[in-house]
C-alpha cells in the first residue's frame, strides 16, 4: 500500500464499509481488503452480507459484517456494538447507503422523494450517529457522495437535496469532531462503469456513449478510482484534510454532468 494507513500501533486498520456489498462500496471494500485491513460490510441483505464476507475472506481479509437498514437507527447501533466488541474501534468508516432512479419532479410523489432523503442523508445521519462512539481518536470517516450534491440536474431533484444534505453533514461533522481527532470527508464518484447507478443514468446505449463523451478524460471510472481516493483519504498521508468534498470523476462535474441531465430529461419526457 503506498499511502501509510495504519490501525492502531502499526496493526490491520478496521474499516466499516457501509452499503459494501454492491457497486461501488464492494468495490471500497475489496481493496481495503486487499491492502490488508479487517474489513465490515453492511447491507439491508444478510444474502449479500455472506457472499461479500466469502469474497473478502478469499482476499485474505479478517471479514465481518451484519444486515441493517440505515433507516433503522437502532438496528445499525446495535450491529456496530456488537462489531466493535468483537473487534474493538473503529480506524476508517465508508458511509455509502444510497439510493437512485429518474424521475422529474413534477412526475415524483411524495414518498418517492422521501424514500431517496431517508436512504441518503437520514441514513448517512443514522451511520455517524452510531459509529461516532466506536470511532478511534484519530480516525477517518467518508461519506460517498454524489456530483448531484454540487451540480442541479434534470430528473434527479430527490438525489440533488439529498446529497446536498450529506455534503453539508459532512462538513459540520468536520467541525463538531475535529477536536476529537476525527476527519470527516466526501468523495462524489462520477459515472463509474458496472454499477446501478450508472444504469440508472444512462438506461440506454445511446446515453452511456454519451456519458463517457460527456467525461473531459473520456473513459468511465471503476470502483478502483473510487477505493484509491478513500484510501488516501484514511491514511496518514491526507491528516491535516477534513470536511473535503473531493470530486473523483474525470473532470465529469465540470460541464458534461449538466448535458447528461439535460440528454436524461429529454429521455424522461418521451
């Protein structure tokens, strides 16, 4: 690993990657696994809990993990207990529950706004929340965040005040907790090949070829871009950094994000 992240006296870090069990966060989870960290995953399925925890075992990892809603504060608070029993504190935790799919906002109903602010920024508030006792002094938290936090884009209104709301999270836990030791960050993933986010993006061939047209370095990102950001970010090398919102996404949020929306609008409107 070339950035020096470490646990404590120079052992295995303990990462908790939340939502790690798919896309981008498994992704997360896979290389700190592979760097040699004890990794934790959550998810909302134990099914997916058990194929990651194989997966990371297979890596070589010491592996946990526990099924939560991050809409349940106290089934996340009892689950992170219980981890940090076994393991002790927590050196770096991945927020990254999320949830997404198009739709204008003059089309969306209530609940459906509702449903993306519960997952993403309730949910987000409900992992700080119950990490924040169990957290080393110093440590790590970032939050994956998204380019819809900073950049207003047709049919993702739901997605836009969400992650707004976890960058501004992000951003006062900096200040609340950097006393402490803590560092808290953002890391906005652009359009990152293999996901479903991605798919949601951009449903057709037409629209993926001009989402990667759309990125200044004209390829999509991996999940490994993504990893190799956090990683940074968990390391010593990045601690004097907190409340950072770190764009990682070719250059995308510069200009081709607002053609895509406008390209997906279109879409949405038929």
């Amino acid at each position: 690993m070339t950035e020096r992240l470490n646990g404590q006296n120079g052992q295995a870090p303990t990462v908790l990657v939340v939502g790690g069990t798919s896309g981008i966060n498994r992704g997360i989870a896979e290389g700190f696994a592979r760097d040699g960290a004890r990794v934790a995953v959550v998810s909302r399925s134990e099914d997916k809990v058990r194929a990651t925890l194989e997966a990371l075992r297979a890596l070589g990892a010491e592996a946990e993990g526990f099924a939560a809603d991050v809409r349940d504060p106290e089934a996340l608070q009892q689950g992170v207990a219980g981890l940090c029993d076994r393991w002790g504190p927590l050196d770096v935790v991945v927020s990254g529950a999320a949830g997404n799919f198009p739709a204008l906002a003059s089309g969306m109903s209530a609940n459906a706004f509702r449903s993306v602010v519960e997952i993403d920024l309730l949910g987000s508030f409900h992992v700080l929340q119950a990490v924040y006792p169990h957290l080393r002094r110093p440590s790590s938290v970032i939050q994956i965040s998204a380019p819809q936090a900073v950049l207003p884009m047709v049919g993702q209104s739901h997605v836009c005040a969400a992650k707004a709301g976890v960058d501004m999270l992000t951003r006062t836990l900096a200040q609340e907790w950097g006393p402490e030791g803590i560092r808290v960050n953002s890391v906005l993933p652009g359009p990152i090949a293999h996901t479903e986010g991605m798919k949601r993006l951009a449903p057709s061939t037409a629209l993926q070829e001009q989402v990667t047209a759309s990125v200044p370095l004209k390829r999509l990102g991996q999940a490994e871009d993504i990893y190799r950001a956090c990683r940074f970010l968990a390391s010593a090398d990045a601690d004097f950094i907190t409340g950072a919102v770190l764009p990682v996404d070719g250059g995308w949020s510069l200009s081709g994000a607002s053609r895509v929306g406008d390209a997906l609008g279109q879409a949405l409107k038929g």
